[in-house]
C-alpha cells in the first residue's frame, strides 16, 4: 500500500511538471499548399514565426492540388476549423479566387508602387481589375539553354566571339549552316515542340488575351496578321530542324542535351538541378549557359509565358491583418534558401541563387508575360498548345489561328457558332535562306 502511495504521488507530481504544449493559446494561422517540395521549408519558417511573436501561431498543411480552389471555397463557407487564412496558388486561378471572395488586397501596397522589390511580370501576375490580390512568390518560366562548347566552336567556325549567344533563332540556323558538327551531336537546336511552355513564345508577342494582367475580358487579339506570320514562321522551322513532335519529350530532349547530342534547347527552371545531379554523378561533364529566349527573326519577337504561385490571404480569414504580416515575414525576412530547399525560383528581385545559372531564368521571368487569370479563357493554352501541334505536322496556320480565335470568342461571349471574317495570308518571312 506504501509503494503504491509513493508511486501515485511520484505521477502526481510528473504530471504537474509536463510543459505545456508550445504555442498553446494562441490563434492559428493555416496555410494551405498543394506542392510537397514546399514543406520542409514552409515548416521551418512556421517555426521561426512561431517564435517570434507570441500571439499567434503559423500551421502549414499539404493538401490535395485536386480542386484545390473549390475545397478552400468550401471549407471557407462552411466555417470549417481549419479553412486556410493564406494558401499558395498559380497566378491563373486568382480570378477566380478573387471573384469568390477567396483573395483579397493586401495591406502591403508600397512593395508593388513600381519594380524595385518585384519585377514588373509578378505584379502584373497578382493584379485583378486594378487590385494587387495576392504576394507573388516562385515563378516557371522557359529560357534558352546552351552548350558553352558547342556555342564557342560555332562562334569560331563563323569568326565571332567565342561567348556571343544568339539572339534569334535565324542567328542559330546560320550559325548551324557554317558549322562541321562533330560526331555525336545529333541536332544543332531541338526543343519539345507539344508543351505550350517551350512554344508559346514563337507567337506570344502577336497575340493578346485579356491585356497585360490578363484579367481583362473585352482584350482577345488572337486571330491577326503578325499571328499568322509568326505562324508560318514556326512551320517553317519544322522543315529545318528534324524535331518528332510525338517523341522528343522534355526529359528526352533535356537528355540529348546532357549527353551532348543538343548544342540549343528550350527549358525550364528544373533544367538547372537536372543538370547539377549529372555533373556530380559524372554524366555530365560540359559547361552550359542560360539565355532569354531567342527572337525567331529581326522582326518577329519572342515573348516567353510564365506562372507565378503566390500567397493569397482568404477573404474569410479573421485574422487578415495577420495573414498579410505572416506572408511578409515569409517573402522579406526568410526568404533566403528558398531555392535551395524547394528546387522554386522566389519571385523577389535580387534573390541570390546558389546555381549562378538561375540568374538567367530569372531574366526570361523579367521579359515573360504572365499567364492570363481569366475563367473564361482557362483551355486556351491547351487550344493553343493544340494548334502549335497541328501547324508543326503540317495544317494549315491562319485557319488554325481562325478556329482558335472562333472557339475562344465563342467561350467568352456565350455565342454559340461564331465565325470571323477571313484575313488574309501575310507575305512569307524566310526565316533561314541557308547556301
């Protein structure tokens, strides 16, 4: 009985003496996310927040990217416990967002009073109707790749500076035609000619959907003659560079690149870790660099696509206040690292990658036009990813350009059977005349 006194007073007193549960009391501030490459750092900088205040806590929570944007709709109506005060979005459904009262402005208005902390692609990714709704903070976006070696033999061949990249692709078609390709360089240029990503660019400054933000409806300039020209341009490429548009993949062209087979390709931002790991297992041992992307002739200008994800403060949110000075704490004092933990490029002016070759996917971010937010123009990229595909095989440009203006309008406008009048064909640019 004396032990059993003894052994109840001991456990009495242990009891008394466990900790509380840190941060108990406090509110809670969820964050939602849907990339798993985010939660170590997203993690970290929970503790870090945690510890630096005392009234409210940060609680990151990976969630299914499957109707991401409808479970927070109805999580944040239904009052659940746990609906998100902040979560991690593309710049291409803050529409939507915005309109269902999901993403709402942000306090910090003097970050977006010029490009100083954001370059100017970012804040047009996060502007809705006039309002800047959500913090931009990781970019995809495609650069020109490289091969030093191959670029600075080429260069020799035709007598110029070793380090001169080309600045359209007419420059790398010459630069092919004067150059003796050594064995085992399969293709001078070869990029994936199926993913909008590594084509948008060939048409993207003659076409306009929804303005500079993209967020405006009466803005749809697709169907043009620049449009058209600049896709006969690309169909002309298809008869001089022998690109399978149903076989070379990214990962297969990215391979060829790493092999040696590629002296140009187009990529995006995880070329950069792909390359990194077969340098340090010894499957790649050559120099590559990173350009914007390449002109496709003197008058034809390249214009890159880029998403942004981005901190979005729920409209529902109690703590909105809060919300926003979490998303700062994040973006403005913790941001370092970033990329080394998640592989994500910041979105911030300034950031210092570790990889030097990121410095030039940022500068393609900095020229790129950001994804259009539109509910109403969601497939286009895939229509227009379509007829990228089809102009590439052979069908013809301006009717294809024709049919996508027709099935986009007819989206927007609710006009079923729409038809626009025939433009004629521009004259044919040569992109490359050759010997």
């Amino acid at each position: 009985m004396l032990s059993g006194l003894i052994w109840t007073a001991l456990m009495d007193k242990a009891m008394k003496e466990v900790p509380e549960e840190p941060f108990a009391g406090r509110e809670t501030i969820h964050l939602w996310y849907t990339d798993s490459a985010l939660t170590d750092y997203l993690n970290s900088v929970s503790v870090a927040y945690n510890e630096s205040q005392d009234r409210f806590r940060a609680e990151p929570s990976l969630r299914s990217g499957v109707e991401f944007l409808e479970e927070i709709n109805r999580a944040s109506v239904a009052g659940d416990e746990d609906f998100p005060d902040v979560y991690i979005i593309g710049n291409d459904q803050l529409g939507k967002a915005a309109m269902a009262g999901l993403a709402s402005e942000v306090t910090d208005k003097a970050s977006f009073a010029d490009t100083v902390v954001f370059p100017l692609p970012a804040i047009r990714a996060v502007t809705w109707n006039g309002k800047i709704v959500a913090y931009p903070l990781y970019f995809e976006t495609a650069a020109l790749l490289y091969s030093s070696s191959y670029l600075k033999e080429m260069n020799e061949a035709a007598s110029l500076s070793a380090q001169t990249v080309p600045s359209s692709i007419t420059e790398i078609m010459t630069l092919a035609d004067s150059y003796d390709a050594p064995e085992g360089l399969k293709q001078i240029f070869s990029w994936d000619v199926e993913e909008i990503f590594y084509n948008y660019y060939f048409v993207g400054s003659a076409i306009d959907v929804g303005g500079p933000c993209g967020d405006d409806v009466n803005t749809l300039d697709i169907y043009n003659a620049d449009a058209i020209k600049a896709l006969m341009s690309y169909q002309q490429l298809g008869q001089f560079f022998s690109i399978d548009s149903a076989a070379d993949s990214y990962d297969s062209v990215l391979d060829d690149f790493i092999e040696g087979r590629i002296a140009f390709t187009v990529a995006t931002t995880d070329a950069c870790a792909k390359l990194k790991a077969a340098a340090e297992s010894g499957r790649y041992a050559g120099s590559y660099g990173v350009s914007r992307l390449p002109d496709i002739t003197d008058e034809i200008r390249a214009q890159g696509l880029s998403v942004t994800q981005c901190m979005a403060v729920n409209g529902y949110s109690k703590h909105m206040a809060e919300a926003n000075a979490f998303i700062n704490f994040v973006l403005f004092g913790h941001i370092d690292g970033f990329y080394d933990r998640t592989g994500k490029a910041p979105a911030l002016n300034g950031y210092s990658y570790s990889d030097r070759h990121m410095d030039g996917f940022f500068q393609a971010y900095a020229l790129s036009e950001p994804i259009s937010k539109m509910r109403e123009t969601e497939n286009f990229w895939m229509l227009l990813e379509n007829v990228l595909a089809e102009v590439w095989d052979g069908a013809d440009p301006n009717a294809a350009l024709k049919q996508l203006y027709e099935q986009t309008l007819a989206q927007i406008t609710g006009t079923e059977g729409f038809v626009a009048d025939p433009i004629a064909n521009p004259p044919v640019e040569t992109v490359f005349a050759g010997d």
